[in-house]
C-alpha cells in the first residue's frame, strides 16, 4: 500500500490560507468503492482510506513513513502564482476581449 504525501492547497471556499500549512499523509485507495444495490450508497471495505496524518513539516512525514515501513510518493508544494488586478483593468482600451454590461 502507497501512502501519499503532500501539502494540501487551499480551498475554493475561502479566502486566506488557513488549513494549508500542515503536510498530510494519506493511503491510497487499495480497493474501489462498491455502490450498496438497495440505498445506493456508497461504501469501501478499505479502512486505510479513512487515516489521514498531518504533520507539521514534510521531513517528519517522511521520517514516519520510513519508520514504520510505509512505502510513499511525495507530491511537491506548488506555489501560487499571485496575479495583481485592477478595477480600471475593466475598462481599458486595449482589453483583448471586449467590455459588455
């Protein structure tokens, strides 16, 4: 069983980077999920899928993985690419796409 490293990105439903700091560690799924045939839930017989660790830097996730024998991949940070707008930006002139209410 692979675990998964990595440091989650922030989600769409907020603002700031809360929850963003933390590395994580995760199993992969070993089994699909079976759709139950009378309530149509969904459901899995892999409880690895439901650990999930965070650890404040990824050095300690990759310590604890080594450790205790756990075979991993590392997903690397990706930076976000701040792109500075303006509302004058709107109405400018050589705007590429053309302005319409």
């Amino acid at each position: 069983m692979v675990a998964r490293i990595y440091n989650p990105a922030k989600t769409a439903m907020q603002s700031g980077t809360a929850k963003t700091n933390n590395w994580v560690l995760e199993f992969d799924p070993q089994s699909p999920k079976t759709i139950d045939p009378l309530m149509g839930y969904t459901s899995s017989g892999d409880m690895k899928q439901q650990v999930k660790l965070k650890f404040p830097t990824k050095e300690e996730a990759v310590a604890y993985a080594t450790r205790n024998n756990v075979a991993y991949r590392v997903d690397e940070e990706s930076k976000r690419k701040h792109r500075r707008a303006s509302y004058s930006d709107n109405f400018r002139f050589d705007r590429l796409s053309p302005w319409t209410h």
